[in-house]
C-alpha cells in the first residue's frame, strides 16, 4: 500500500514535470490566414506534450497579412517578446508560410530572443516566383513574367508578397529594390549583416518543411532554400550564394548540423499545419 503510494506519487511529480518542461510555442501564421486555422495543430501538441503553452499570434488576420513584412515583423515581436521574457527556458516557433519569413526577420533584429527550434512550415525562404491563384487573384491583370514591374517599385514594396517577389530574370532590380528580402538574406548592403546574423544564430535549431505537391510555394524547394537560376533551373540551398557566402548564417547552422530538412509528398499548401501524419513525422520531436 505504503509503496503504490510512493510509485503513484512519483509518477504524478513526473508527469507534472515533463509537462511543465515542455517550452512554450509561438505560432505565426502566413497570408490571409488568422489563429483559427490552427486548431488542429494546436489540438495534436495538447494531446502529444499536454501541458505545452502555445500562443497563435493574433495579429495580421486575413487581409491584414498583405501589409509589407517590417510592419509585421514590429507588430510580431511586440506580441512575442514578452512571451520570450516569461520562458526561462526559452521558446519554440512555428512559422507558416509566409510567417516564416516574418520569424526570421525577427530573430535576425532580435538581439536577446531566446528561440530554441525554429520550425519553418513551408515558407518560401528564398522568395516566390509562380503564377498560383493567390497571384491571379491578387494581381489579375499581372502574369509573373510582369509582376516586377509592380513589386520592384517603393509602392510594391507595401506589399507583402513583394517583398519576397524573387524574380530569376530581374535579379539586379530585386537586388536593388526588395526592400525585405534581400536585406533579411543581406544580399544587398546591409549595415546591420553582422548583428543580424548573430542574432539569427542564436536559434540551436532549424527544421525546414516543405515538399512538391504544395502548389502555393514556388518553386517548392525555396521551402528548403532551394531557389531558381537565371534559367528557372532549381539550385539547392548549398548552392546558393547566400549560403557560401554565409550572408545570413545559413552556412555556419548547417556546419553545427543545426538544420533538419524534411520533403513530404501529397501535401497541399493550406493542409501542413493541419495533417497529423506531418505532426508526427516532422514537428512533435522538436516540441520538448
Ligand atoms: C487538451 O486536452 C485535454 C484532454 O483531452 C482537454 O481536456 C483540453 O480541453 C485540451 N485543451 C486544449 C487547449 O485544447
Ligand atoms: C501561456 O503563455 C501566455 C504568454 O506568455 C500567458 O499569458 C498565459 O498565461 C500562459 N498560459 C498558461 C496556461 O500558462
Ligand atoms: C541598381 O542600383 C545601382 C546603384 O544605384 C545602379 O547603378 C544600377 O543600375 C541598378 N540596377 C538596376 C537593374 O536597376
Ligand atoms: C541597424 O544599425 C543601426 C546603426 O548601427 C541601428 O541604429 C539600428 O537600430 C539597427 N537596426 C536594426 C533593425 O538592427
Ligand atoms: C542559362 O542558359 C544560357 C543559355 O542557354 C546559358 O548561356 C547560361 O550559362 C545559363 N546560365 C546558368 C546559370 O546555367
Ligand atoms: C498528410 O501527409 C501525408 C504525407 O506525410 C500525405 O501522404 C497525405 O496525403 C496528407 N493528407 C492530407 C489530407 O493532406
């Protein structure tokens, strides 16, 4: 009797202490969703690491997402730092799509952010270049061949998707006029390129999802940090000038072994965060 209550005892100050171990997750979502699409995510770490705080911003829903990517990046790290501030032990993040480009414009101006993993869910990491119904329906009067006549100019640049509008035929205009992206990789003269890249890399951990049935994200490997040539001929991450030459601190998380990289088939853009075959495979085993 003496020893059940001993066993049962200890086991509840166990269970007890993985829960509370578990550190918090923040999740940013992408264009033109808001929290409610990530009931199911929310739902699946609940059930797997019960006990685990995770915060789904509030903040950019719907059209709102289309505002340019510093606008959210400031509005963004109001609403996280204080989460940061509450979790000695630090924070993991869940990035969605184009969210994912708004983490690491945060983490690259964060000096003292404390994010542990950073869980990259299909984000186009190098830009976009493709003709999906979001562009059609956002700029019906543009194909993508002409969409830089648009987004490399300062009006474009309010846009959100603009500012990561990575044409392969107009590399020296995105150079010149992407005012988010090309900053944030510090292809283009940055004063800040050496405070950003310490920054970024006091993440422990990058975990890049993403796969070629998206349909959204193109090309699909710009998930990976895969990206066109001036040819549309897809060169990976190693490839990348940004990567050789470290711009942002691709290179030096990569030679700590410090990037994950999962492909996965039959997943549509807007299912990622909601299928629990993802979950399980690619997600939950960072969320400790
Ligand atoms: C977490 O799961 C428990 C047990 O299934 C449930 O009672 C609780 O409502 C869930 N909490 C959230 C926030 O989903
Ligand atoms: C979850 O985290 C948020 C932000 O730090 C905090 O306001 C909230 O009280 C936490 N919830 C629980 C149940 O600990
Ligand atoms: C980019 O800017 C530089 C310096 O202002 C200029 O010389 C060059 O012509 C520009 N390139 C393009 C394609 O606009
Ligand atoms: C960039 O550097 C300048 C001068 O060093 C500094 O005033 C500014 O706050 C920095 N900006 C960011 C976003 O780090
Ligand atoms: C792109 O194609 C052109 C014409 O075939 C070729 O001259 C050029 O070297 C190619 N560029 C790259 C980066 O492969
Ligand atoms: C969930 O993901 C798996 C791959 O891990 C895929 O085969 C399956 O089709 C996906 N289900 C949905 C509904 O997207």
């Amino acid at each position: 009797m003496f020893a059940w209550v001993v066993v049962l005892a200890v086991s509840a100050a166990l269970a007890l202490q993985a829960a509370q171990c578990y550190k918090p997750v923040i999740v940013v979502h992408g264009l033109f969703d808001s929290p409610g699409d990530f009931k199911m995510l929310q739902g699946f770490v609940n059930e797997t690491h019960p006990g685990t705080n995770v915060t789904v911003i509030d903040l950019f829903d719907h059209t709102q997402s289309l505002k340019s990517l510093w606008s959210q990046v400031d509005g963004f790290k109001e609403a996280i730092y204080p989460i940061m501030q509450n979790a000695a032990d630090g924070v993991h993040m869940i990035c969605y799509s184009q969210g994912g480009l708004v983490c690491r414009g945060i983490l690259s101006t964060l000096p003292d952010h404390n994010v542990d993993t950073l869980i990259s869910l299909s984000s186009p990491q190098l830009g976009q270049y493709g003709d999906t119904n979001y562009l059609k329906w956002l700029f019906p009067h543009y194909v993508k061949s002409k969409l830089y006549h648009f987004c490399y100019t300062q009006i474009g640049q309010h846009v959100s998707i603009c500012n990561y509008w990575n044409d392969p035929h107009h590399h020296d205009l995105y150079l010149n006029n992407s005012d988010y992206l090309a900053f944030l990789n510090s292809e283009r003269e940055n004063p800040n390129a050496t405070a950003w890249r310490k920054n970024f890399l006091r993440i422990k951990k990058l975990v890049l999802i993403g796969g070629p049935d998206d349909g959204v994200i193109t090309p699909w490997q710009s998930s990976h940090f895969g990206f066109y040539n001036e040819n549309e001929t897809v060169m990976d991450m190693r490839q990348q000038l940004v990567y050789i030459k470290d711009t942002f601190g691709l290179k030096s998380l990569d030679a700590r072994g410090a990037i994950s990289i999962f492909k996965v088939s039959n997943v549509h853009h807007t299912k990622w965060h909601s299928n629990r075959t993802v979950f399980d495979n690619c997600i939950i085993k960072w969320l400790t």
